[in-house]
C-alpha cells in the first residue's frame, strides 16, 4: 500500500511478535507504520542463533495453536503456504526421560497414547485421559472464545454474562496439579501432563487449571515446526508487512515515548532524533517500557513489584556427531518435582535436580545442523533476577543469585542426566557452546528482571487484572505483548495484535478491514453450503424413546380412569 500525506501514522516500538503482527494489520488498514527495533534482527526472543552452519532457536521452538497462526496470515488476505513457510509436525510430540531408566511419549497417535497410560494406570487409565482429554478441550475452546478473542479493557470486562457463565467451568481457581490429579491416579502420569505449565512460566503447583489447555493443543493438534527455524514465521509476516508499506528501523533504540497534552505524539531515539506520529504501539518489555519509556508514574513503580514469570539458562551446543537417542523434543522431570519448582519460584535459584527441556532441531529439519551432526537448545528454567541490577543480592531474599556457578551446575546436571538416562554423551559430542542467562536476557531484549514470559500467569495477573492494552492515562499509546492482554507465547501474542490492533482503529474511525471473529470453517453454515454439509441439531429423543414416552403416558392414562391410582399419596400429602 502506497503511503500519502494523508496517511495516519504509527510508530511501533520492538520488532517481537506481537509488533510485527501489528504493524502489519495497521498498514493493511491503511496506517503509514514505522517499526523500531533496537537490535539488528527481528523476532525478539523468537529469533534464530547461527554459528558455523549450526542454527538454533534463541526461544521459541515448537508452534503450537496453529490456526492462530493461520489465522493471522488470512487476516493479511494471504497464508502460510503462500508466504514460504512449511510446518513439518513433530512426532512424536516429546520423550519424557525418568531416573528410574523409564520414559513416556507423548502423542498424538491415539493408539500410542492408548498403551502408553494403560501401561502405568491400567484399562480405566485411558479413560480417565479421555476426561482429561474432554475437560482441557473445554478449557481450550472457551478460552479462545471468551478469553483470546476479547479485550478486557476494565473490570466490567469480567462482568460480561457471557463470561461469568463460563467461568467456573475453566477452573481458575484450582492448579493444573490438581486438575490433573483427578483424572491420573499416579505420580508419574500427573506430572506427565502438568510440566507445561513451564511454558507460561509457572509452577504446576501454581498454574490456574485453565492452562491444561496447553495439553490439550499438543495432544489434538500436534507439535509444529516451521522449516529453517521458527523465525520464517516472524520474517514471512515482516515481508507481508513490507508489502503494504511498513518500515523497518533496526539498530535503532527508542529513548522515549513523547507525551504532549495527554497523548502519545510520536517518539524520540536515542540518538537525540524526535519524529512524530498519530499513535504509538509498544511492543517493548511492558514494565521496561513504563520505567523507561514513559513519565515516572505510580503504574510503573506498582508494574515493578507484580510477580514476574521465571527465567532460563539456554545452551545452545553444536555437536560434531548425530545423537539418534535424543527426539526433536525432550524433557528430563526433576525427582523431587515440588521441590524443583519452589527452587525456582520461591528461591529463585537453580534447584538441585532441575526439570529441563532438550530440543534437537536438527532431528526434524537437518537444516538446522552441518551433515551427520546436531544442534541442540537445552532450556533450564531458574528464577528471574531479584533486584534491578542484576547482581542476584536483594535485601528482601537472602538467596545469592551466583550466575557463573549456577551456568556451570546447570552445564554439568543436564549432560550427566542426560547421558544416565538416554545413553547420549553430549559432552563427548559438544564443539561450541553459546549461553543465554537471565543477565542477557534482560540486556538483549530489555526484560524485565530477565523473566523470559513477561509477567506471571496467575489468576490476578490475567483478564482485567493483568495491564491494559491502551494507557489508563495517555491517549494514542497501545500495547501489545507478553505481559499485556491475553498474555504470553507466540500464538496468544498474535491473537493480541489482532485485539489491539482492532481497538486502535476503533478508536480512530478506521474500519476494520478482517473478519473480527474466528475465520469459519468451511461447511460450518452460510450461502452456498451442500445439504450434506450442514450442521444439523439431532433431536433431542429419539423415535424409541418418543414412543416409551407416548406408551408410559397411554398407560397411565388407562390406571387413572379405572380408578386405579385413587389414594396413592393420600397419607403422604395429609
């Protein structure tokens, strides 16, 4: 789209996911969009790692939610397969690794899944899962519908009937753990199906139950992954940006937002340059972006001491060989579970045993390593920072964050665990190593005390309690991301751009030019569907049970006029 003096501006700041989703929607609305981004890449934590031939994923590597995908890319009237971007399913889904030399796979193949439960939970094992399977379809489907689709711009927001009808059935108020305890009778199989709560950077312990929404997308829709790397999502949607006319600032740090009589006018670099715009998105780290971007304000300082997600120690480990033990997704569960989690939430250190994620990406994309050999990504979740400097030493947690020691623990544990339990040498195999620690993950991509998935998931951290997408104070000021609404992940930050980019132009007169809702199914109603396609509501009785129905009336009909039922009840009513 060409641009014209005409033209509404917008300045987006950061090139993460949820910006460069953004943007494109602006432009494609007809906004005259600049994004700034002040590293030399787009993606933000969703960006790749290169070294020697080897690639990595600096974050994000299994896509999940798909149609979300799907979905934004149709909104920019095109779509994945168009862009270039192939999506080769992962199966299985993952290995998990115990201490006791057993394992558990994880599938969508229901056969598998069949003998893998009934192996440790017997015959009523697999459907007790099925339950669990129909529960988190529930949390899944009213979730997208009441939760991602939906701003929540107050807390009248909660209010709406449709919501609170529905709310107790997404168990918010009851943890993963628990949930999935009434349906798996073993300690095995519970944590089999609540490590995910990781993803939101929660413990299962913690993690409202609403989140089983997450096995259930792995489980029903499988496990993804983009060939050449996550990021072909991000630079396909930074193409379908560019050709409606979205610039692209890299290496360009943004100092300040400008604030002039109540409203955002545009937005000064840190080279000194001031450039004005209509409105400014940002796409930065939300409470980085409220201490630093913004006015001092009573938000930012109350922004600062909400709970924030934990952090990670990332490998990212070039091997001069193939490991075929390893799948493309595996995760090693800590003995002491509970315990490992508290070390991370509570203690905000690396716990003694700590759960971990090993992804070998070259194991479904050989692309991603030299021939015969593997790359690997090892997350080792830790807590986050405890002060604003990083040094790890807080006068509120007697904890010492010793980073350099915690790196080389972590190192250590998870080739030793890895190697017990798989049989893979990793550290006979490793030739170069790269490491990302909360201290850099907080100065790449100015996160918050390095907590990787923005700020916490609990209950009063989501829906109206969590930041609002607009400013409560300045008008012409969005935001879109992990720590604002819906929350955190690659797939919920696009179905944000789309919640905030609908409210800009609402707020500017601007149509919308996308369906607002779900991009319905074909066959599911409308103009021009076949007879054999429609949904159609079944009776709610049957012709049997109508005609036991008409049998029991007629009977009884009969008995009433011989008489037959005279006095029953009589001592009952007296």
């Amino acid at each position: 789209m060409g641009k014209s003096s005409e033209q509404k501006t917008a300045f987006v700041v950061g090139a993460g996911v949820g910006g460069v989703a953004t943007a494109a929607r602006l432009a494609k609305a007809g906004f005259n969009v600049t994004v700034f981004e002040k590293n030399d890449f787009t993606g933000g934590r969703c960006s790749l790692i290169h070294h020697d031939g080897y690639r990595f994923d600096q974050g994000p590597s299994l896509l999940l939610l798909p149609h979300l995908f799907r979905e934004t890319f149709y909104d920019l009237d095109t779509s994945l397969e168009a862009e270039g971007v192939e999506l080769l399913k992962c199966e299985p889904n993952y290995n998990l690794w115990f201490s006791d030399g057993e394992s558990f796979e994880l599938s969508t193949d229901q056969a598998r899944m069949k003998n893998e439960v009934e192996k440790w939970e017997g015959k009523d094992g697999f459907e007790r899962y099925l339950g669990f399977l129909q529960e988190s379809h529930r949390h899944y489907e009213l979730s997208v519908t009441h939760v991602l689709r939906k701003n929540f711009t107050s807390f009248f927001s909660m209010a709406r009937l449709s919501f609170l009808l529905k709310v107790l059935a997404l168990h918010p108020f009851e943890s993963i753990y628990s949930r999935a305890s009434k349906y798996f009778w073993t300690e095995r199989l519970r944590r089999v199906f609540t490590f995910g709560s990781m993803y939101m950077g929660m413990s299962p312990f913690d993690a409202p139950g609403t989140y089983s929404l997450l096995q259930y997308t792995e489980l029903a829709e499988g496990i993804w992954y983009p060939r050449g790397g996550f990021h072909r999502v991000i630079s396909a949607l930074v193409k379908v940006g560019e050709r409606l006319g979205v610039t692209y600032r890299l290496s360009t740090p943004v100092a300040s937002v400008t604030i002039s009589n109540g409203r955002a006018t545009g937005v000064t670099l840190t080279t000194g340059e001031s450039l004005s715009a209509d409105l400014v998105v940002i796409n930065a780290d939300l409470v980085y972006a409220y201490n630093n971007l913004l006015p001092p304000s009573s938000t930012a300082s109350s922004l600062s001491k909400r709970a924030a997600s934990c952090s990670s120690i990332s490998f990212y480990w070039a091997l001069d060989r193939q490991l075929p033990e390893l799948t493309t997704h595996n995760i090693f569960l800590a003995d002491h579970y509970r315990e490992s989690f508290d070390s991370i939430f509570k203690q905000h250190l690396i716990p003694d045993q700590p759960s971990f994620y090993v992804n070998v990406p070259s194991r479904i994309d050989p692309s991603a390593a030299p021939e015969g050999k593997d790359s690997v990504v090892v997350l080792v979740p830790v807590g986050h920072l405890l002060d604003a400097t990083g040094t790890g030493l807080s006068p509120s947690n007697p904890y010492n964050q010793d980073w350099k020691t915690m790196v080389s623990k972590a190192r250590e544990t998870v080739i030793s665990t890895v190697r017990n339990r798989t049989g893979a040498d990793i550290g006979a195999a490793l030739v170069h190593e790269i490491v990302n620690t909360p201290m850099s993950w907080k100065e790449t991509f100015n996160l918050d005390k390095g907590a990787i998935l923005g700020l916490s998931h609990s209950f009063f951290n989501v829906l109206s309690f969590r930041p609002k997408t607009k400013h409560p104070k300045y008008q012409d000021l969005f935001f879109v991301g992990a720590s604002t609404h819906p929350g955190t992940g690659v797939p919920i930050c696009l179905a944000g751009a789309k919640i905030t980019s609908e409210q800009v132009l609402l707020e500017s007169g601007v149509r919308v030019p996308w369906t607002t809702g779900e991009v319905v199914a074909k066959g599911i109603s409308g103009e021009g569907v076949k007879d054999i396609d429609r949904i159609q509501t079944g009776p709610v009785l049957s012709n049997v049970h109508i005609g036991i129905l008409v049998f029991m009336l007629l009977v009884l009909s009969l008995l009433w006029k011989g008489n037959v039922l005279e006095g029953v009840g009589e001592g009952t009513w007296r």
